[in-house]
C-alpha cells in the first residue's frame, strides 16, 4: 500500500492504494520554471513573435487596455503585471493611459477586492479597473457577424485604446482546443449573445480539446476577434505555467502567431501517453480555485474520462466551496433528468448554463462519476453523479459496485488546468 495526497480546496486529501495496481501517476513532463519572471516577461515583449519589440510599437502618450483573466483562471496577472505595467511607464505611457478590463465572459461579476488580488495591489492602486458584464447591451459594440452567423458584440471599454493587451495563461480547452490568445476578448470580452451563439457550436463533433482546425468554435472565436481587430493594435502576452503554478514559459507578439506557437508547446508539456485505460481514475482538479464550483470542475472531467474505460468510474477530489456555480446549470439538470433529454433542449435552444449541464452529462455515457466534495449531496444526484461522499476511500468502496473487486487506477493529481492531455496507445 503506498500513500497519494492530493489537493483539495484550500487544503488536500490523503488516501492509500495497492501500488501494484497503479498503471500510472499521470504527471506533466519535467520542464523547469522560469527563475526570474521579470526578466523573461522583459525578453518575452522585447522579442516576440510575429511582432516588432514592444518600444517600436508602443509611442510616448499612447492608450493602453489590458485584458486580464477573472478569478476562476490561474494566471498569476500580479506577477507579471507589474512588470508590464512599469515597462509601459517607462516607454512614456503615464498611469493615468492604461486600464484593465477583466474577461469574465459569461461568469459573475468580479470585486474590487478580487480585481486587486488578481493584478496586485500596486497596480489595482494605479489604474482604472472595469468588469466586463455580458449582460449589460450598453457596454458593447457591434462590429459585424460572423460567417456562421455570430453577432460580434465587443465591450466598448477594448475598442477605444491605441493598443490592447491580451493577457493570461494557456492550457487545453474541453470544447475551443486551447484557452488563451482570442479567448480573451471573444468569450472574454463578448456580449451574452455572442458568447451564446459561438458556443452552441460545442456540440459538434470536430469541436474538442486540443484541435484548432475544423473545430467551428475555435475558428468562429478566430473569425470573430478578427472582425475587432481589424485596423487595431492587439499584442499578446500569454503564459504557461505548471502544476505547482509555476510559470514554464512566456509568450507575446501577434496574437495569432504567438498563440500557436505557445500552443505547440502546451501539447510538448501537457501531452501524456498512457498505455491503457483504467478501471477507475482518481483525480484532483488541482484545488482552489480549479475546483471552486462544479462549473470549472467539469474541465477535469473532460481530462479525467480520456484516462477512463468505458463503463469504469472516474472518483473526482473536488470541493466545490461556491456549489455549482450556475443555477441554470442546476435547474437544466433537474429538469431534465437525463443526458440525452439535456441533449436534445440544447440542440432544440442552445443557453449558457444549460451547456454545462450538457458538458457534465454526457461524459456519465463513458464512465461513472463519484465526487469527493463538499457539494450539497441531493444537488450531487440532481447533477446526475453517481455519488458524494467526505473521503477517497468511501469513494473507492462505492466504485467497487461497478468495476469488482480488483481495479487497475490511474491517478490525476494536478488540476483541471494542468492535467495533461491524454493518448491511449
């Protein structure tokens, strides 16, 4: 018997395994972290790619947004901001030129306090902050459709600087291939309609983790943020870091360019081949705040079945402090009852919310999900999750009843941001 811990929440939870079992402890491949972040932010802005170094773009007097990542994406903003920030004081560019908008897509409105936690306080003291509230029509502007008919409607407070900066980091998407880059402004940056109508097409089946060409979702978010920048200024600053939150690497330049180059290198360190699938995989979103609500949890899932047979059990550590993060989410899955009757709703109106209702359910078709959580147990089985329960090895107990008594594992111990993508054999 060998002993695994976890992360949890805040805190993290122990459990013990015959060792012979184990196929595998899936961990990202040995990269080491970057030692001085400001250094490479430096080297990242002043050699980037696709792009000419930042002095030669940015003039004395110029107009600068920032675009950074709300609380449910770590990006470590306050380590590089402040580096940023400054550079930007020194190439002429006050204070008083620069403000952050917050890409919150279609998720709850940050604080202030929450807004100077994820760029620091120095910088939150320093410049003007806004959310961006998909659900305010006034805050958008509209600039064209799409030619699978997305409304591009972008928040105003991106559209009228000399320059725009999309930060953040880059992992695998369950449904857009990869986050960072576009992400930023389209969902990021989107009015509810046009987040809506873009992500309907994450029912397609060419729609997946890790794919850009031919996923409609990834290329409607391309051709979308095209239609903004077009005539504009738009530098990418994006990051990658590891599972201990480390950054690995930096990226900037053209934000189409620098992207794929930086996603090439997300598949290098987060691409892990396993040689079979398991009985059950025992996973950790990575803690707080990948699993803050069943919302972000659902990205460890996508990753987690990969790793799973059919009809084998997938147990989930995740302590979902702020519950499920959606009540239509709640609401589609109690009203509903089913993945195919969610299905069915979502391809007859496709809604935010009810998406992720759609996301979680149909992963149950593969494999059975126990949670280790905090979560309010009937909203568990209202959720369509084979159980709830305080502790891994009453989780093991009850998974026992689907794959017998001698079970083959593979254990995901970091996160749902950082979990490799998996390949069988």
């Amino acid at each position: 018997m060998k002993t695994y811990t976890f992360p949890y929440g805040h805190g993290t939870k122990s459990f013990s395994l015959d060792e012979s079992r184990l196929i595998r402890e899936v961990e990202m491949p040995s990269v080491a972290p970057l030692t001085d972040v400001k250094q490479a932010v430096l080297d990242a802005i002043y050699h980037p790619i696709g792009q000419e170094p930042i002095d030669k773009i940015i003039k004395p007097g110029d107009t600068i947004t920032f675009i950074c990542n709300d609380p449910t994406r770590v990006a470590n903003s306050f380590d590089f901001m402040p580096v940023l920030v400054n550079e930007m004081n020194r190439l002429g560019v006050p204070d008083e030129n620069m403000q952050i908008v917050f890409s919150l897509g279609t998720h709850r409105l940050m604080t202030k306090e929450e807004m100077a936690e994820g760029v620091g306080d120095e910088v939150a003291s320093r410049l003007r902050m806004y959310n961006s509230d998909c659900n305010v029509p006034g805050d958008f502007e509209y600039f064209g459709t799409t030619s699978r008919f997305t409304p591009v409607l972008i928040n105003k407070h991106i559209c009228h600087s000399d320059h725009v900066i999309l930060t953040g980091t880059i992992v695998h998407h369950y449904f857009s291939g990869y986050g960072g880059g576009r992400k930023a402004v389209l969902p990021g940056c989107a009015a509810m309609e046009t987040v809506r109508h873009n992500h309907s097409f994450m029912m397609d089946p060419h729609a997946g983790l890790g794919r850009t060409t031919g996923n409609p979702v990834y290329e409607d978010q391309m051709e979308g943020v095209a239609l903004w920048a077009k005539g504009r200024s738009v530098i990418l600053f994006n990051a990658i870091l590891d599972a201990e939150h480390r950054f690995l690497r930096m990226f900037a330049g053209d934000y189409v360019k620098a992207h794929q180059e930086a996603c090439r290198f997300v598949d290098q360190v987060y691409g892990v081949e396993i040689p079979r699938q398991a009985d059950i995989t025992i996973a950790s979103c990575g803690g707080y705040p990948k699993d803050i609500n069943v919302y972000q949890m659902q990205k460890t899932m996508d990753n987690a079945v990969l790793a799973t047979r059919q009809g084998g059990v997938v147990i989930l550590l995740a302590e979902c402090e702020e519950g499920s993060g959606s009540k239509v989410l709640e609401d589609t899955c109690r009203t509903f009852g089913s993945a195919d009757a969610i299905e069915a709703k979502l391809r007859e109106r496709f809604v935010i919310g009810a998406n992720k209702a759609y996301a979680i359910t149909r992963l149950t078709r593969k494999a059975h999900f126990i949670l280790v959580t905090g979560l309010d147990r009937q909203l568990a089985k209202d959720m369509l999750f084979d159980g709830a329960v305080d502790t891994v090895e009453e989780a093991l107990a009850l998974a026992g009843s689907y794959v017998g008594d001698n079970p083959e594992y593979i254990l995901m111990p970091t996160g749902s941001l950082t979990v490799p993508l998996l390949k069988s054999e």
